[in-house]
C-alpha cells in the first residue's frame, strides 16, 4: 500500500469516529502556529497537517481545512503536556462547550470517612457456652431435661446419677465422720484425734472433687445416710443445645462425657466476612451496625471483638466477630445478618466526584481537567478510598484544578483518535512507498 493509501484510510477512520465534533464553531479562532524546534509528525520526510477544529481532516503539507477554511497545523508526534496512557489534549471550540455543556468541578479537600457493608449471620457466643461434663462412672436416671432447646435457670435439677464409685466415697466420707466423733469421746491422744479429722477432710474434699455440691455434703453430714443417686445441677442459665443421644434415662456415663451444652444467648455473635481491601482500617472495638431480615426496620448495635487468625482462601475474606446484646432474647443463631460499620477512611484528603474518573482496567485510571481556553487534558491518578460518592485522588491533581463531571467519554475518545492518528501515520513512514 503506498503513502497516500495509507493517510487516506486513516483520514476515514477518524472521520468516522469522530463525526460529533462537526459540532463545533465553523467560524472558530486560528490555531496557534507550530512551536520551533518542537518533533511534528510525518510520513517519512513530509509533514502531516490537520485541523484543528476538524481533526478528521489530515494530510501532507500545509494548506486550508476543506470544511471551515482554517489554516492548517503541523500534528505533534511527541506527546503533549499532560497526556495519559498516550491520550492528547483536546482543544474544543466555545460552541461545542455550549452545545454538550460540559461540567466541571474544583479538586478539593475533605475527609473522607469509609461506610462498608457487609454480611453474616448470627452464633452464640462461645464464651457463654457451658458443658455439663460426668467426673464419674454411672448411670443417668430421672432427667429433667427431655429437649434441645429447653430452657432451663440456674441451679435446676438436671438429672440424677447412679455411681457405685460416689456411692462408696459417701460412705467412707461418713465413715470418717464416726471414726473422728468416737476418738474424741474416748479421749485419745490428741494426735491422733487430729489424723482423724484430716482424714474427714480429705474424704470431704474428694466427694468437692468430684463436683458433689456443698449443701449436698452437708445434708449427708447431718442425715449420716448416703443418697443412691446424686443430682446434677444446671452450672448457668440459658437453653439447652446439645444433649448425650436421644434419650438420656439410662445413658452410660464415665469421666470426660459431655452429657449436655447449654447456651446463654443474652449475647449473641455476628460472624461477619471482611474483604482484604477494609482490613488496613478495622481494628476491635470499632461499633457496627446490625440489621436482620427477621425484622425489618429495626437495627442493632454492635462492637467488634476480634478476628479469624487467617483468610478465606476460596472467598479471600476474613472472618470477624461482632457481640450483640440480645437481653430480650428475640435474636437466634444463624439468622442472616446485614453489618455496616464506619471507618476512618481519609482525612483531609484531595477528593473528585467518583464519576469523573474514567476507570481503565489494567492501565491507569484518567480524569480530563479543565486547563482553560477550551482545552482538556487526560491525566493519570492514582486514586484510594471511596465513599459517599467521592474517591481519593493519591496523585496526579492538584487542589483548585478542575476536572470533568460528565460527557468526559467524549473527549477521552477524541483524545485517543488524535493519537491514533498519529501512531498509523507513524507506521506508514516505515513501509516502502511504491
């Protein structure tokens, strides 16, 4: 293809995209003339020129625009002041202003305080979990306890056991008692009526050993009848959660078996997925609010207690935990939870409407500032914390400029055409014109 294909196709493939800025004054103002000494682009040794109010219109040499008569300028083939990711200011006319009306707004300070939304549901609370746990060998006969899910208050009779073993150190415990009450009658020596009552100390603190309760040891103190079964008492209040097997009246029991788990929910945990980019800004003790499906309307506060040592790696999120009050007792385990939490964010940070950056994947994000005149600039940013609407920009503005609001997609494209351009005009130079 040789050197005027080349130029005439990119000419049509400009003009094709960038019809809207047919927009423009047909009678707008000269360009400024080509700065000495400054790089222009050619097609080997012959310099393009175009329109600077019809940037569709390029061609070799100087001349006038066909369509508005303007004198030609040289294209740049450096890259002007302030592009990004190889976009070009963009000149418009004061009609095409009118026409898209173009918004601005001024780069400013603010702090910028982060709001995250996030989910979980609830779980009770682990520190308020409480086993009931046999010390012994038996049998369990007579529960009270039928249900998962009974309520039972503090002190309540459970259940009773049978064991052989507690059965005999009832006895030696009364045993001891006698032997004790017959050595001081006699009058014996004083030591070893002193052996005698530590050995009703050791069987008294054997039967505590072995959770038999005080006012148990003192009935069967005064009674000097051992009972064949023993009671187990309830250690707190809250319901029952986990139960020994289906039933529990004639359940085998020994040392170490967790015949029933009982849950105090007047406090409840939210267990509540954070993701990565939130974690720089939590810490425990941070207040949360908690809102259920359940009920609607109603909100709950919170505080956060701690965290899972180590992410999700299937969700790459971490698990925190969130302390409910739940006095009432109208919140249950593992009803779905929404949390939102206030962070510290940014203070007084540089801020741009969200909108107005223009997000460009892999490269960097670009907002078109307002230089004045008519003239937009993209520039690279680097941005940071985003709430309520406004983003951080970490880089690349200053306080006071002016950036676009809206309608920036248009000139962001131009800008991208006007490089274009001048990238095929480029390449044309390297091939061998026939």
């Amino acid at each position: 293809m040789n050197r005027a294909r080349l130029l005439t196709a990119a000419a049509a493939c400009v003009a094709a995209a960038a019809g809207w800025m047919a927009f423009s004054d047909m009678g707008g103002r000269q360009p400024s003339p080509h700065a000495p000494g400054q790089p222009v682009a050619g097609v080997g040794d012959a310099v393009l020129y175009t329109c600077g109010m019809h940037p569709q219109v390029v061609q070799e040499g100087p001349g006038q625009c066909p369509i508005c008569g303007m004198n030609l300028t040289p294209i740049d083939s450096g890259a002007a002041d302030g592009e990004a990711g190889g976009r070009r200011a963009v000149q418009v006319s004061r009609g095409f202003l009118q026409n898209f009306a173009v918004p601005t707004t001024a780069v400013r300070r603010a702090d910028l305080p982060v709001r995250i939304r996030t989910i979980g549901f609830l779980d009770r609370d682990e520190a308020r979990l409480v086993s009931v746990i046999a010390r012994y060998d038996g049998w369990i006969e007579r529960p009270r306890v039928s249900t998962v899910g009974q309520r039972v208050s503090e002190g309540d009779v459970l259940f009773e056991i049978y064991s052989p073993d507690l059965l005999t150190a009832e006895q030696e415990y009364l045993a001891a008692i006698d032997y004790a009450k017959r050595l001081q009658r006699s009058e014996a020596h004083p030591s070893a009526i002193s052996g005698a009552e530590a050995l009703v100390v050791a069987a008294g603190d054997r039967l505590r050993h072995w959770d038999l309760p005080d006012r148990r040891i003192a009935s069967l103190t005064v009674t000097g009848k051992p009972s064949r079964t023993v009671p187990s008492l309830a250690p707190v209040a809250g319901l029952v959660v986990e139960k020994l097997g289906d039933t529990l009246d004639g359940a085998r029991v020994e040392p170490g078996t967790v015949i029933l788990k009982i849950a105090d929910h007047s406090t409840l945990w939210a267990k509540v997925e954070f993701y990565e980019n939130h974690l720089r800004d939590l810490r425990p003790g941070l207040e949360a609010d908690i809102s259920l499906d359940a009920f609607p309307g109603q909100r709950w506060r919170g505080t956060l207690l701690f965290f899972e040592p180590a992410m999700d790696p299937r969700t790459q999120t971490l698990t925190g935990f969130v302390e409910i009050e739940n006095a009432d007792g109208r919140l249950r385990p593992k009803m779905y939870a929404t949390v939102e939490m206030q962070l510290p964010g940014a203070r007084n940070a540089l801020v741009v409407p969200a909108q107005s950056v223009l997000r460009s994947g892999n490269s960097a994000n670009v907002v078109i500032v307002n230089a004045g005149n008519g003239l937009f600039v993209p520039r690279s940013v680097d941005v940071g914390v985003e709430s309520g609407g406004l983003v951080q920009v970490r880089s690349g503005l200053r306080e006071g400029e002016r950036v676009v609001t809206a309608s920036q997609f248009l000139l962001d494209s131009e800008s991208n055409l006007q490089a274009a351009v001048e990238r095929l005009a480029r390449g044309a130079g390297g091939g061998n014109a026939r």
